[in-house]
C-alpha cells in the first residue's frame, strides 16, 4: 500500500511565540522550526504500520517555503521512503492545502493518508476533513487507535464524549491525536542514509490546481493577559474571598 | 440580512450546551438564525433547541442514516441546506471541528475555525498558536460564511425561544465507507465538564489514581464537573476525556478550582477564559499563581477537607 504523510514545518512548540511589532504576523527570524508535532506522530503511526509486516512505501509530502526540505530530511530519517516538496512562499491555507493533496494522492493513487489534526502555527483543524471530502472518501479525525485491515480500518478517535470506534473503508484520511503513539528519535546514521533518499520539489504552478479562496489575515495581537496573583493565607479567608467574588 | 444556519451537537436525546453558545456568536452577526438537528429522532433534541432565545426556525433531517453523528453523512446534507444561509456555524468542539470542514470544502469556501469575537458578519477574531495571538481574519463578502465557533468565548443564550419546527429533508446521496462501532462514554452524574459552570481539576500533585477519590468528593461538594492536567492524565491518575488543556478541552466555566496543578503553559490555555480561577498548591512558586485570582499555599490532602466544612458552614 501507499501511505502519503503531511509534514509541516512551523516554529518548535517549545518556542514562545512573538507578535511582530507592526501586527502583520509572528518572528520567525532565527526562531527554531520543527515538524509539527502532529505530524511527527503521523508518520510514526506509518512507520509502525510498515514495521508491523504491512508493505508499504511511506511518501512525506510538505506544502510551504523550500526550507521545508529539512523537515523532509528529518521524515526521511525516521524512516520515510520518499519525500515531495510543493514549494509556497506565501502561506498556504486548509482549503487549498487539501486541494493540492488531493491532486498528489491522484498522481500517487495513495491508499492512506496519514495527516496531523491540526498544525500548531494556525491550529486550523481543517485539512484531513475537506481532503477526504474533495477525494469523497471515509475520514477518521483525532485518531488514539488504528487498526488496519485489508480494505478496512478500526479507528477509535478521542471525542468530547469520550472514545469513539468507526469503521472506514479504505483508501480513507486519518487525522492523529496526541496519544496515536510517541514518535522515535532520529538517529545519526540515518540522517546520513536520508542525505541519498529521493526528495522531489514542485511548484505550485506545476502542479496545476486551482487556486482556492482564502481568508485575508488583517492582523495579529497578542492575547489579553490575565493577572492573577493574589494569595490567601487560609481556608477561611479563600471561602470569603470566594463570597466577595459573588461566585459562591 | 444575514441568515445563519447552525449545526446543533447533541448525542440523540439532549441537545449540547455549546449549541446555545454558538447561538450567541450568531446572534453578534446578526441576522435569521436556524438551526438545523440531523438526527434518526431528533423530537426531544428539536424541542430543545427552539426554546433557545432568538432561534426563528428549527429544521428537523431525519434519517436513520443520521443516527450516529459521522462528518461523512452530515456534511454532504450540511452543503445542500446551505445554499439557503449567509452564513453556517457549528460549536468548536470535537463534533463541529469533524464535519463543518468537511462541508465548507464540498462548498469550496475557506473555514473559519475557533471564533473568539465577531467585528463584522465577515470579519472576525480567531485564536493562533495556541491562543498566544489573536488574528483578525476576514472571509470573502460575497459567499458562505463556514465557521466554528469557540465555545470558551461566548456565554449561553437564554431561554424562552418559540421557534417553529420544521422537518425538511435533502436529496443529498450518503456515503456507506463510514461505520459508527461504539462510543465508549464515562458514564457520570456529574455536570458535563465541557459546558459545568464550576470545574474542580486535579494535576500530578495529587499523587495517584486512588487519591484522585478526593477531587471527585470535593466536586460533588460543589456540584463541579472534573478535569484534570494533561499530566495527571498522563501519569494514568484519570482517563484523558477528562484533560484540560491546549490539547484537551478549552473551558470557560465560572469558577475553576486547579488543585496540586503547576500550571504549564498549555494548561493554562484551556482556562484562561474562566471568570475565576482558585489554585491550591503546595509549591509558593508554582506558575498557577500567577493567573489564579485566588491563591492558597499548601498541603492538597489538608486543604480539601477543612474546605467542604467550610462549605457545608456556608450552605447553612
């Protein structure tokens, strides 16, 4: 089978986010950029699906600046077989992502997509869901489980609710939560073996997909603090302070 | 004029509180709002649902296909009803966040996720890297609206809404590749930790699984819904329905009590919007400090008991 995987390069979860001074987006200047942490637990969830005796070529596809390639190399690290870059400058929203995977799991007659529920930078939690609606196939969003079958799959999702099991047929779109699994570290020898694995850069043009309507950005600000601090002494001055804020 | 078709959340028998915040939301566009129950048997949900002040209509769908809520079979039913809207919101939870995106692509329009403020019916505020930026978007004036709506932002609407009830049915063509299994629920009495107006959450501090016994009791004391740290969930103390967080639930309720929580960054996220926060936490030092309103230093197993006395002093 073929499994395409997302993997998109946004700033490191561990980093604190600045607001630019002029409101028009977030400093990226110097700021350590990773593979979204979805995305990680994606292509682990591929690796595991291969490495449990299921033939596989795992394709790790990035949408974005041509940076992007050293988030590839890493995928290809840990284990991907392939990569393909689509090279975009300029931001690229849910909906015309999911366009430009749908034209790629065409090409590749791709049997699973294995995407993140949603990146860190935007946290649209959008794309699996209108890629498996443009390919009008099954989507499995917010996965902990996979368990996959011939022409079939188990997936129990994480829902306000609780856990939910659906059954999908395959081919299908599976989006991953945080307890899927844990991603592997990399290795040094395989970052040098992932130096001769095969990455493929596109434009965006090439690819000949319409472009989508999008949303204008007018301006980025930072949140309203919340300010806090206050401490009581004992358990009867809290139930008081309690009162006074009438929340009892 | 604006009108606003609304998914409503609901598990079959009672409709979700997050679909009377969503309702709010409509209600700052401004315009007709409907709202739209897909379900086998969607009577008590529908009923429900036009009791909410400032609905105009109710639309009934009902299929058998509707029985369990899946993205696959809604969304293709969603995009037909929508031909008659400005605009179609749904609740930024794990319902809405599965089937509007599915439905805004059969639209071909760019969703709007997670709206935190309305500027105008196309422009809004929505929350970026994990609520530390706030981005003004604006959709396209001249199609649909497709928005979730983040349900920490925006309080209940009220009661005593007269809507009509209309059932109405699509020729959309249902998909047969998705299959609903089970829903494996934690069967509680207690208040739905998503929409409660207290929480009571418990962290790593609290030790163990056992000893988790003692957030429960104190939440019955105050009639709170439970949650928990993502390390506490981690560490096995609760299942993870029950995370609250960045990458758990995001809740706003009127009081949240952290107790033995240190108060991590992507906790924090997921409580910022409530009215009151009260830390109780061994360690002067702990970050929670910092945001809670009220603060109290100390030992988590002490503190709790001598605060339900308190309490049943007061209810007295």
């Amino acid at each position: 089978m073929k499994i395409l995987v997302g993997i998109k390069r946004v700033i490191d979860y561990s980093v604190r986010v600045q607001i630019k001074k002029d409101g028009s987006g977030v400093n990226i200047d110097g700021v350590k950029m990773s593979i979204n942490p979805f995305d990680e637990i994606a292509l682990e969830e591929a690796l595991r699906i291969r490495e449990g005796g299921t033939q596989a070529e795992i394709v790790a596809v990035s949408i974005g600046p041509s940076e992007s390639q050293q988030q590839l190399r890493t995928a290809l690290a840990m284990g991907a077989d392939r990569a393909i870059l689509v090279e975009s400058a300029d931001a690229v929203q849910p909906l015309m992502t999911a366009r430009i995977f749908h034209e790629l799991v065409k090409r590749e007659n791709a049997d699973l997509v294995i995407l993140g529920k949603q990146a860190i930078d935007d946290d649209s939690n959008q794309t699996g869901q209108m890629l498996a609606a443009l390919w009008d196939r099954p989507q499995a969003t917010f996965a902990s489980k996979l368990e996959l079958k011939a022409k079939s799959a188990a997936v129990t999702r994480e829902v306000d609710a609780g856990l939910e099991i659906i059954e999908i047929d395959l081919p299908a779109v599976i989006t991953t939560d945080l307890r899927l699994n844990t991603p592997r570290f990399v290795k040094m020898p395989d970052i040098m073996k992932a130096r001769s694995k095969p990455l493929q850069t596109l434009k965006l043009k090439e690819l000949g997909v319409s472009a989508a309507p999008k949303l204008e950005t007018a301006k980025f600000a930072p949140p309203p603090q919340r300010i806090g601090g206050k401490k009581v002494e004992d358990v009867p001055s809290l139930i008081a302070a309690l009162k006074q804020k009438g929340v009892l | 004029m604006n009108s606003i078709l609304i998914i409503a959340e609901h598990d079959g028998k009672k409709l979700n509180a997050s679909t009377a915040r969503a309702v709010s939301c409509a209600q700052a566009i401004g315009g007709d709002i409907d709202i739209a129950v897909f379900a086998a048997d969607a009577g008590s949900v529908a009923q429900a649902a036009a009791k909410l002040k400032g609905v105009k209509r109710v639309l009934k769908i009902e299929r058998a296909e509707n029985g369990h809520q899946l993205a696959a079979v809604l969304a293709p039913q969603i995009a037909k009803l929508a031909k008659d809207y400005t605009h179609v919101l749904a609740p930024s939870t794990t319902f809405g966040k599965d089937v509007l995106p599915r439905a805004a692509a059969l639209l071909g329009v760019q969703q709007v996720s997670d709206v935190m403020k309305v500027i105008d019916p196309v422009t809004f505020e929505r929350p970026m890297y994990a609520g530390n930026a706030i981005v003004t978007v604006k959709a396209p004036e001249k199609s649909c609206v497709v928005a979730t709506v983040r349900t920490a932002s925006w309080q209940e609407c009220g009661s005593g809404g007269t809507a009509e009830i209309t059932a109405v049915s699509t020729d959309a063509a249902l998909p047969v590749h998705t299959r609903f299994v089970e829903l494996k629920a934690e069967k509680s009495d207690r208040p739905d930790l998503q929409s409660a107006a207290r929480v009571v959450s418990g962290g790593r501090g609290v030790g163990s699984k056992e000893n988790f016994a003692i957030i429960y009791k104190f939440a019955d004391k105050l009639g709170a819904a439970v949650g928990a740290s993502r390390a506490a969930v981690d560490a096995g103390f609760v299942p993870n329905d029950l995370q609250v967080g960045q990458t758990g639930k995001i809740i706003a309720p009127d009081l949240y009590v952290a107790v033995g929580i240190s108060g991590a960054i992507q906790h924090l996220t997921g409580i910022k919007d409530a009215r009151t926060i009260v830390a109780i936490n061994k360690d002067p030092d702990a970050p929670i400090f910092q945001v809670a309103d009220i603060g109290l230093v100390g030992d988590l197993f002490k503190i709790l008991p001598e605060l339900e006395k308190e309490l049943d002093k007061f209810k007295t």
